[in-house]
C-alpha cells in the first residue's frame, strides 16, 4: 500500500463510512454569491474607524472572521470546477491551449480594471492605500493596482499549477496532504514575521495551493461521514474561539491588520469546516437562492469593481471630493463598466457545464 492509499485510510478513519459530494452549477453560483457578499462586507468593515476597539468588538471581530471563508471558497470552487471539466473531457489537452482557455477572459478584464484603478487613484490621492509599489510591472504582476486585485495573479497561478496537480490525480490524497503542509508551513512562518501588511502574503499561490487541491479532491474522491456531519459544530466552536482569541489579542496592542488576516493557521480549519457545511445546506426557498445565484453568476464583475464603487459611497457621505473630482473619476468609472460588459460579450467566460441540479452527498 502506497502512502497515497494510507493517507486516504486516514482521511476515511478506518472503517468510517464514506460520502461523495456532487457540486452542481447552482450550488455553485450560490456558494459564490455568498462569498462575494463577504468579500464586499470585509471592505466595508474596513472604513469605520475604531470599530475593532469599542464595546462592539466582539460583534465586528465575530463578522470579519466569518467572512473569512470567502477567498478559501472562490479557491476550492475553482480547483472543482477544472476537475469536473478535465474529468470529463478525459483530457486537459495540450498546455498552451488550455492555458490561453482559462486566462481568455479573466485577463483583459484584469488589465482593463488595474489601468482603470490606477488612473482613479492617482486622481484621488485620498483614495491611495499604503505599501503601493510605484513599479507598473509589480503592479500588473502581483495585483496591487487596488487591494483587492492580488486574487487573479493568484488564480492564474493556480491555473498554471492545476495540469501538473492532475497528472497526480491517482495520487490526489497524497497531494493534498502535501499541500496541506506546503501552507502552513507557510502560515506558520508568517505568524513569526511582525508586520502591519498582510498584503505580500496574499499573492502566492502556495499560500492558498490547499483549498485549491481540497476542491480538486471533492471531485476525485469522499469524505468521512463524520467529518459532514460534525463540520456545522466544529465550525461554530472554532469561530467562537477565533472571534474571542482574536478580540483578546487587539486588546492587548495588536494591530488589527495582522489580527484578523487570512493567513492565520486557525483559518484554515474554520475555513475548511464552513465551506464543507455550506456544500451541505439546501437553499430550498427560491428567491433566495435565485438571489444568491444571481450574485455569484456575477461576482467576478462584483469583485473587480466594487473598491471603487465603496469609494464613491464613502466620498459622498463624508465631502471628500469636490464637485469636478468626483464627476471626472465617475465617468472614468462608468467608461470602465461599459469596456467590462462590451469584453464581456465579445469574449464570454468558458463553461464547466457542471449539471444543474442541486448538490448532492452519495453513500
């Protein structure tokens, strides 16, 4: 038995009764939607000042750290989903082409929305965030056009890593342990550093490259039913540790930033546990589900604009721009918005076509 096999008895503890979850198109699209709502709302926690020390503390650490799970869910989502697509096709066909496939739209909208950030901030010195690099070519590489862009360097790396992660597709339990250690190994080294910028530590792959694999995983093999069925408590007792742990650590002096980042070792269980329990909620009322799946449907023109659409709201609400200001950099917007649909069109994302139907468990 290769070390492959025995990692996967561990993961089946034994004799445990196994489970196969099935993603669908529409769990998908609604797990999606939710990740992008927690996305927007870790921006916006991110303007009121003080809210992370005052008598509200808890509440707002409580809410940060819960919509932590959301990069780790974009991430297994899309190790999934290129599963489904090469297990189904039997192939990933040659590199290039299925390289030029996956980056077809991503990246022109990419570069439309980093050039378009870059002239909105630079208009708007009020608007510029800290540890910015100067050089254009940093910028466009490691996606520190706005803060939020560093996620499409890391996804096209993750693109790039996947035809070498599929050749190991028989051996899937043993690179996903090695993925696994790869990150935190990382996170621990990380957590040594004092630095008031996570920033740099989001631009990597490899400090994501688990959840990538764990998506991959789902698709390729099963999960203990113990593990489902207690991911739901595992994930509330570990978020209240995290909410109370992390609330104790700002009150003793430190920052906020490295407090409540994403790469914390205890992230990562969280992280894991809420996914695995959202695969496992049936959205059965309709609006909302069609709601949620309108969200994820559009999350990724969601994510790409929604740093300046915030600026906006916070600059009308406190007269921070004036009058010519305010109109110029919104009509730069509005220019943006139209390029991103006009490219959207002409060169539409591809498809998974993963099945409809809801997500199911198989014994």
């Amino acid at each position: 038995m290769d070390f492959s096999s025995w990692f996967a008895l561990y993961l089946n503890f034994g004799k445990t009764p196994v489970q196969k979850i099935e993603i669908s198109l529409q769990q998908t699209n609604i797990i999606k939607g939710l990740a992008i709502i927690a996305v927007v709302l870790l921006h916006i926690l991110a303007y009121p000042r003080g809210i992370y020390h005052g008598g509200w503390q808890i509440f707002f650490v409580g809410l940060d750290q819960l919509a932590r799970f959301c990069v780790p869910a974009f991430i297994m989502l899309s190790g999934y989903g290129l599963a489904f697509k090469a297990q189904k096709d039997g192939t990933i066909g040659n590199y290039w082409s299925y390289l030029k496939n996956r980056l077809g739209k991503l990246l022109p909208l990419y570069l439309l929305w980093s050039f378009s950030s870059i002239l909105i901030v630079k208009s708007v010195p009020a608007w510029s965030f800290g540890n910015q690099p100067s050089s254009l070519i940093v910028q466009l590489l490691l996606g520190q056009a706005d803060y939020q862009l560093y996620f499409l360097p890391v996804i096209f790396q993750l693109y790039a890593l996947f035809p070498l992660i599929w050749r190991y597709q028989h051996k899937i339990g043993s690179v996903l342990l090695l993925a696994w250690l790869i990150q935190i190994g990382l996170y621990a080294f990380y957590n040594l550093q004092i630095s008031h910028s996570d920033r740099y530590e989001y631009v990597f792959a490899l400090s994501w490259i688990g959840y990538f694999v764990l998506g991959i995983y789902l698709k390729l093999a099963s999960l203990p039913k113990l593990l489902l069925r207690l991911a739901p408590w595992l994930t509330l007792a570990i978020f209240a540790y995290l909410s109370l742990t992390v609330s104790a650590q700002i009150r003793a002096g430190l920052d906020p930033l490295p407090a409540l980042k994403f790469t914390k070792l205890l992230i990562i269980p969280f992280t894991i546990l809420f996914n695995l329990t959202l695969l496992q909620i049936n959205f059965g009322k309709p609006i909302l589900a069609k709601a949620l799946a309108w969200l994820g449907q559009n999350s990724y023109l969601i994510f790409l604009a929604h740093t300046i659409a915030l600026r906006f709201i916070y600059a009308l609400l406190t007269d921070q721009l004036s009058p010519s200001q305010f109109f110029g950099t919104l009509l730069l917007y509005l220019a943006t918005l139209y390029l991103h649909q006009q490219l959207s069109t002409k060169n539409p994302k591809p498809q998974l076509q993963i099945p409809e139907k809801f997500a199911t468990i198989k014994t």
